[in-house]
C-alpha cells in the first residue's frame, strides 16, 4: 500500500500477524517511496548528524551537502520502517526460518547515478539474511550479481525447480558456502524515464562499455529541477555535452568513469570484444532496440488523439 514509510511498515506488520495465524508459508514484498525526491516525503528531515560526504563525481558545495543531508534524512526514515518490520518477523517467532532481501532498483537519485549506467546509477544495496541457513553474520561478497539473478535465486533456495526461460542465475551457492562460479559480466539498460533516452551497457569486473542508441544529453538529470542543486564534476557543462556513440571505461584506474577510452587504438580489441558480447545478449534477449526506437506510448495516445480528430 502507498503512504508514509511508518505507515506501509505498520500495514507489512499487520498483514504478516494475519498471514501468520494461517500457518502457510508466505510473501511479501515491501517498497518504502522516502529516499525519493524531494526527500520531504512523510515529514523526513535533513540528518547531517553523522557528517554528509559528497560524492566525488559530484561537486562538493553547501548546496550539494544540503540537498545529500535531505537524502540522508530520507533513508534514515526507511532504516527505522525496515527495522518495524524485521521487529515484527522476531515478535512473530519468524526471525530464523524467513528469507529477507533488502534491495533497490536502481542508484541514488542524483545527477551522473539514477538515470544513468555509470556505476552510482547501476549498484544498488543487496543484503539477505535467513539465519536457519546460515545466511547471517555480516559476510560480505565481492562478485557480481544482477537483478535477474533474485527470482531463480530464491527458487534454488526453496527447492522449487527454475524454469527454463528464467534469465539470471541462482546464488544461492556462493551464500551457502559451496562452489559458486562467479560471474564474468553483468549487463544494464535504460530506455526511458523523463524522456527517450536507451542505453545499454556490458560491465565486467575491471571494464565497461556503454552503447547510446539517441544524441541527447551526457547525462539525465534525475533531479528534476530547473536549478539542480548538486552538479557534476564531469561534464563540467552538462548542457553541452552529448552522448558518443559509445563509452569504453576503465574501470580499474578510472573508477569514476571519467576518461571513454572507445576510441583509443590501444583499446580497440578491447573495445570490440565487449560490443560484440553485448550485441549477443541483445539478440539473447531480443531486446527492441535492435529494430529501431519502439514507439513510445506518448507516440501511440497523440496519433490515436489525431485519428479521432480526423473523423
């Protein structure tokens, strides 16, 4: 249900006393809207108490500390509701036989991250815990997982079979301690959020490389202002610089993605060899862009609202 972090918490603790009298195994999937803009949801309060750290993509000025402390404050609300909930499940005696996933979809929303494949707008927080399975104690994995990788993994967990068709691939292994063959690369997309603006991307662990199929901006700004309050340090003109074809980064000495190596001849085997890897897994998944920009839905409401004009 939509509303106030305290309020959906309150209703996910409701809604797991009920569920619990039935005695069956169950669900459910808890979305917090706070760390959103403009950080005021639900009376949440700038939080600066344990100092505010900008970014160093980002420039570091007062109005950058203000707006990152609005953030803070946001998530600060959210730490308390998840702890609600994680309160309900040890009231309930369900502490050590369930499964939680604490996750996002996408990276914190400010320019150069949300909105973006950089690796700010691509990492998200991932953390499981099912204490009857040894999944507890604040281990930390370095590997890379995908999002596609949730699903099959709580089916591997549960002992219900994976489909097929089922993209991704469990972890369940690398959590339980046994032989886990780590992934070689991970793949991201963007295709629209304010505007039409598709992308995509192939990361390894020590590269990636970042495919635009549009000439707009560098970068969207996921901040949604006239005035955006936090900057970048790169572009240092955002509204000047547009999208290369392709971005090639090293990710090793270049962590901040900063320097595109795409046309670098010292890179170019490098460079080939992840765009045809990507190329495959967009044919893997028969992705739409490799027939042209897909109508948007905007597209599809204005041409029904001339049709009905014309007649």
């Amino acid at each position: 249900p939509f509303g106030t972090c305290d309020e959906v918490a309150r209703r996910a603790a409701e809604w797991l006393r009920d569920a619990r009298r039935d005695g069956r195994p169950l669900y459910a999937q808890i979305g917090f809207f706070e760390p959103h803009r403009n950080f005021d949801f639900g009376g949440a309060q700038p939080d600066d108490s344990l100092g505010v750290t900008v970014p160093p993509w980002l420039v570091d000025e007062p109005s950058a500390r203000a707006e990152f402390a609005a953030y803070q404050g946001a998530i600060r609300k959210v730490d308390s509701a998840v702890g609600y909930v994680l309160a309900a499940l040890d009231d309930l005696g369900l502490r050590e036989d369930t499964l939680v996933i604490f996750t996002s979809d996408h990276g914190m929303p400010f320019p150069r991250a949300k909105c973006s494949l950089y690796d700010p707008g691509i990492s998200v927080p991932l953390i499981v815990r099912w204490p009857s399975r040894g999944w507890a104690g604040g281990r930390v994995f370095s590997e890379m997982i995908s999002n596609v990788d949730y699903l099959p993994t709580i089916l591997d967990a549960i002992g219900v079979p994976i489909p097929e068709n089922v993209q991704g691939r469990s972890f369940a292994s690398l959590l339980d301690g046994r032989k886990y063959a780590p992934r070689t690369e991970v793949f991201a997309e963007m295709t629209y959020h304010d505007y039409f603006d598709p992308r995509r991307c192939i990361r390894t662990r020590t590269h990636k490389l970042i495919a635009n199929f549009s000439t707009a901006y560098f970068f969207m700004d996921p901040s949604q202002s006239w005035r955006p309050a936090t900057i970048t340090v790169h572009p240092e003109e955002p509204a000047w610089a547009y999208h290369p074809h392709l971005e090639l980064y090293d990710l090793q000495t270049d962590p901040l993605e900063f320097d595109n190596l795409a046309d670098s001849p010292d890179h170019a085997d490098l460079r080939d060899d992840l765009t045809q890897r990507l190329l495959a897994w967009m044919e893997e998944t028969a992705d739409p862009l490799l027939h042209g920009p897909p109508p948007s839905p905007h597209h599809r409401a204005t041409m029904e609202k001339l049709r009905l004009r014309r007649g």
